[in-house]
C-alpha cells in the first residue's frame, strides 16, 4: 500500500490578504492591491506543496468568500441572496444560495475556480467542489416542486463545470458532499430514496468527464454510507477520521482511500509520528493498493501559520508511514 499526502478547498488567508480584503472592503484600498496578495499567497502555498511534496497541486482558493460562491456565480438560475448562515458547526458563514430558476451553467472563466496561471504546468492540479447533495441542502429551493428535479439539474451543470475545468487543465476534481454524514440540521435520517436519489446525482455529475474524481464526507459519520459511495464511479473516496470509527470498517476496494486525519477545526498542530501511527493502524482495516493522508475539510478555519505546519506534518507522516510499510 501507498502512502501520499495532499490539500484541497480552501487554505486560510496571510494576516497581510485578511488586512487588505478588510480595506478594500471599507474602500480604503484598490482591488489591484487584493490581487497581488492573492497571488503572493498562491505562490507561498505552492512553494510549501513542492517544498512537502505533495502528491498534486491545490492553489488554496485565496479569492474564495465561501465554498459555494464560484459555483452559485457560474449558474443560472441560482443567486447568492443575503442571508449568511454557519458552515455547519464552524465559526465561519457562508451566504446561503437562492434557487429561483432553473438551474444551468452560465458562461464563467475557470481561473475564478482555480488560478491554473499559477500554478507549475510540471504537477497535477487539483480543484474542491461542493457536491450537488449537500448544495441542494444547503441552498433555499423557491423553484422545483421535489428536490430530486433539483438535484438533476445541479448533477447536470456540475458535470459541465467540471468539463471545462479538465479542458483548462485541471487534473484532478474533489467534490466534498458533508450533508450524506452531517445533519443536526435535519429533524429525520435520510431514507433510502432520499440515498438513491443523492447517489445518482453524484453519478450523473461525474459520467464521462475527463478529470480524476474523488469524493469525500467531513463533520459526520461515514460508517454506514461507506459502502454505497465505494460503488460509485469515482477514483476515490474520503472520510472523516475525526468523526468515523474506523474500528468496524472492512474496506476492500481498488479505489484510493483518503483519510481525513489532520482536524481541520483544531488549532492544534498534529504530531507527524502521531498521524503516520494513526494511519498505520486505520490501513488495517483497508486493502487498497493507494492511502492518502488529507485535512478532514478545509483548513480555512484555522491560522494560516497553524494550516501550513499541519501541511507539513502531513506530507511527513505520508513518508513515515510508507517507510514502515
């Protein structure tokens, strides 16, 4: 079994791009000023990924005001409204999408996913997306009669989206889907049509793209829909170790696992040996021929000085876990 370490959704900003969106917010500053920032911070992040070696390349999202905005902007049918509400139970906001049409692509440039002028053409680039299950929980429905005809319409520009995406040159696609494991915000459990339905969404937007696919859950338990999402056609499949006993797990599959085992809620910095322990004992319980050691979500949520050196600890339990296999 392999071991390898990489990043994805959004990467905290320095304090000097927080100070600067702050000014430019109170129009204290120009918007030339917040993008040369954006750049510096992109370039300190990718410097940190080669420097860690990662197994692909994430551009930390720095022009990102929350983890469903660039796909609500690329949409029709579909606006950010402004009402805010908490990303599950964080203490950041994200404003909650308004589904007043239907839903298709609208014409979008894929550098407001991901600055692939950034980013060194020699390594694999990889870009986080909102699935369209947890967006349809996430956003406010005022147009389809049931959330499944919402569902295939978000599965459909999705799937356009990350077409143009592969065509730019983006390698590699995460959709996070937190709402299958996370939901205090949800009177009952899902039912099993409720599953079938999320599933085949999720199928529908990965059919025939040409990009690597995973797909990972973070904030809930991922026991008892880890079988249904290791039958999707997808490269790889990812939960939250934090939030998933892995004990019970049996896994045997082809697909690359990926192991959220750096808390990405946790100022605390995980110790390498610790993580590349952990990992050891979790390969256990899993034949696959590929491991990858990944935050459980993104580490916007902590400092950046504290985000880089769980980065690192990262890549160097990846290494240390290897050698011991």
């Amino acid at each position: 079994m392999t071991f390898t370490a990489q990043l994805g959704g959004i990467y905290p900003r320095s304090e000097q791009l927080v100070e600067l969106t702050r000014s430019y917010d109170r129009g204290k500053t120009e918007r030339e000023s917040v993008e040369k920032q954006i750049e510096e911070d992109t370039h300190e992040l990718v410097r940190l990924e080669e420097d860690a070696g990662f197994e692909n390349f994430s551009d930390g999202a720095f022009a990102w005001q929350d983890q469903l905005r660039p796909v609500v902007e690329s949409l029709d049918g579909v606006t950010t409204g402004t009402r805010y509400s908490r990303w599950f139970d964080t203490n950041t906001f994200f404003k909650k999408p308004t589904i007043n049409g239907k839903v298709t692509v609208a014409k979008f440039d894929p550098k407001e996913f991901v600055r692939t002028d950034l980013l060194p053409r020699s390594k694999s680039w990889k870009v986080t997306l909102v699935g369209p299950y947890s967006f349809s929980e996430l956003g406010e429905n005022l147009h389809y009669k049931t959330n499944a005809d919402l569902l295939s319409d978000l599965a459909r520009s999705e799937n356009e989206i990350i077409r143009k995406l592969s065509a730019a040159g983006i390698s590699q696609v995460q959709i996070s889907e937190p709402c299958l494991v996370y939901r205090p915000y949800r009177d009952n459990a899902m039912t099993g049509s409720e599953l079938n339905t999320a599933l085949t969404a999720l199928k529908n937007t990965v059919e025939g793209v040409n990009a690597t696919i995973s797909l990972q859950t973070y904030f809930g338990d991922a026991t008892a829909i880890l079988p249904h999402l290791l039958k999707l056609p997808v490269d790889g499949v990812g939960f939250d170790l934090f939030e998933t006993e892995y004990a019970p797990l049996k896994i045997e599959t082809k697909k690359k696992i990926a192991l959220g085992i750096v808390d990405s809620r946790e100022s605390n910095v995980e110790d390498r040996r610790w993580i590349a322990e952990t990992a050891a004992r979790v390969s256990k319980h899993i034949v696959s021929d590929r491991t990858v050691l990944v935050p459980n979500s993104d580490l916007k949520f902590v400092p950046r000085k504290v985000a880089d050196a769980k980065s690192r600890s990262l890549a160097e339990a990846a290494r240390l876990v290897g050698e011991r296999k």
